[in-house]
C-alpha cells in the first residue's frame, strides 16, 4: 500500500492539498512524522510525498521523481542522425500511438518527440502514484531544451487500467499501440536504483486476449517490449522478434494488416 503524506514540516496549505490528492487517488492519508520509519506499518510499501518539486515516491530509503533521464540521450542520438530501438519500429504513416504502460514515462515523452506535433501519444497507467507523479511532470517539469517541454505537454496521460481501457477501446483508433509492462526479472537492479518506482509500479501480465484486443484497437501495429527470453514472444502472434546481441530487452511486433484510415 502507498500512503500520502508531506515533506518534513510542511505548511498548512501543503499539508491541505495532500489530503485532497489523497482523497482524489484513494490512497490513505498519514501526517508526516521526523521520520518515514515512524510513519510505516506492515501495510505500507512507500509514501507519495507532496513538497514544493511535485510529488515524488518514497520507499526503503529510495526516491522516484518525475525526470527524462535516458530519453534525453536518446533526444541527442536522433539528433546526431542515429537511430532509436523503438522509434525505428514505428510504420513511416504512424501519427498516433497508445502507450498502455506509462510508468517512467521515457518511452512515451521519446514517441511524443519524435512524432513531433502532428503527432498525438495517449498513454495509460493504472498506479495511482506514479500516474500523480506523471501527471505532475508532464504539466509543470520544464527542460531547457523547448522541443522536449513541449514534446511533454503533448502527452495525454490517463489513469487506466489497459486491460479494461482497451476491452471498451474502438477499432483502429490508434495506429500503434505499445506494451512496456514491468520485468518480473529486472535488468540490472541493484545498479539501476529504481525500488521506490518499483514500489508503485503494477506487475500487470499481458496475455492473448489483451494482445487480441489491441490488435483490434491498432490499425498499423502492435509493439511489445520485454525480455529477450520472455514467454509472451512464443506467442504466435507475434511476426517478428528484434533482438540484439548483448541486448537485455527485445522488441516483438505484431501487424495488423490494416492500413488506410
């Protein structure tokens, strides 16, 4: 369980809006204390914590906030005319993409910039907090670099489960649809400092009867990201797994054949 809480002597105000977030995402509210230790019992997993910088997640010691960390590396690649794994996946007619797995958010803030603004990137996430922390980011996180704050103010960014959002989806209504769901074998994880993210995150599995579904809510294509040795690529579905020597993740597609709008 995630808990709502403030800095540490927060002001009234602050403390004010912590309980409206709380009540509004439906998540427990606990008045901050010295210290977070004091504040856990055996429910909580991590605290969303409301300060002057936004929300962040807190858990065992670790910090999430809303930042672009590697998709400003990714920016720079494209820019110096490289490519990018995923970007490179996109059908050359594809203008609208579905992200059913927000999380960080890299992924759909890279879509976003590189589709540019005749593109339009939806994404979804189901977890409470980081959707808080999302949201937050994609209106108020200003980069110096203005392509990228606007490629972050493109971002539609909706509390959802996939799973059910897709199932009342209409056909083709986007061109794309991606899958990035959390790895129940994470890629590096003591390196990578990630356990507060992971404390909020949800471990939703894909199936074939969500496949199915986007395969009929995408008209172009459906991309899914996971391990190279994932038992979601055995799936027939898919027609072609991208995979890259020394790689940790891999990318499976799946054509829907359908091309005109």
């Amino acid at each position: 369980m995630i808990a709502v809480t403030t800095v540490h002597k927060a002001p009234p105000e602050m403390a004010a809006k912590a309980r409206e977030r709380a009540a509004f995402l439906g998540l427990p509210y606990c008045p901050r204390q010295p210290t977070f230790e004091a504040m856990e019992n055996g429910d909580t997993e991590g605290f969303l914590v409301y300060g002057k910088r936004g929300p962040a997640l807190w858990s065992a010691g670790h910090e999430h906030v809303f930042h672009t960390g590697t998709a400003k590396l990714r920016f720079l690649q494209m820019e110096r005319g490289g490519s990018d794994r995923l970007c490179s996946l996109l059908p050359p007619e594809a203008r609208t993409v579905l992200d059913c797995t927000f999380g960080e958010g890299k992924d759909s803030i890279v879509l976003s910039w590189y589709l540019g603004e005749t593109g339009r990137v939806t994404a979804l996430e189901k977890s409470a907090a980081l959707w808080e922390i999302g949201q937050d980011g994609l209106a108020h996180f200003t980069d110096p670099d203005e392509t990228v704050t606007a490629a972050l103010r493109r971002v539609t960014l909706l509390r959802a489960d996939f799973r059910d959002f897709l199932r009342h989806a209409a056909d083709d209504a986007w061109d794309v649809i991606y899958f990035d769901t959390m790895f129940r074998r994470p890629v590096k994880r003591e390196a990578n400092n990630r356990e507060a993210f992971r404390s909020g995150a949800c471990y939703d599995r894909l199936d074939e009867a969500v496949l199915r579904e986007a395969m009929r809510a995408a008209r172009l294509r459906v991309i899914v990201k996971e391990r190279p040795f994932s038992e979601v690529f055995r799936n027939g579905l898919f027609q072609e797994v991208h995979r890259r020597r020394g790689q940790t993740i891999a990318y499976g597609v799946i054509e829907t054949g359908r091309k005109e709008p």
